[in-house]
C-alpha cells in the first residue's frame, strides 16, 4: 500500500460520510484504470474494499478503513 496518498485525519472523516451515502465506485475505478494502469487498476481490486468519488478525487479504502486517494482529474 502506498502510504504517501493516505489522506489526511479530517478528510478520512468526510470520505467516510461520503461513502455512506452514495454507491460503490470500486468497480467504476477498476475499470478506469485498466487500460492506463493495468497494475494499479489490480492493486485496487485486490486491496481496497470500497471507493467513493469526492471533489474532482476517486478515493478508496481499505480493510483498515483508511482511505487513500487513488486518481484525481485537476
């Protein structure tokens, strides 16, 4: 796991608010990635239990329930 795009404390917070609202992205990002970044796109298969979009970010957690930004369009 990529330590150095885990979110900050106040917006795990929010991402997990987010994410209880609004469906599952995980398959959506899978699937974005697997052209550009096939590695990537089976890193968040495999490590990541849900994804949520917020603010322009996909965001994905793991079994520890932290979340970690995965890709932005800025």
């Amino acid at each position: 796991m990529n330590q150095t795009n885990l979110v900050p404390e106040s917006l795990q917070t929010t991402l997990n608010e987010v994410a209880a609202q609004l469906a599952d992205r995980k398959d959506e990002v899978v699937d974005l990635l697997s052209d550009e970044q096939p590695s990537k796109s089976r890193l968040v298969d495999l490590a990541y239990i849900q994804c949520t979009w917020w603010e322009g970010c996909y965001y994905c957690q793991d079994e520890k329930k932290q979340w970690y930004r995965v890709k932005c369009f800025i």
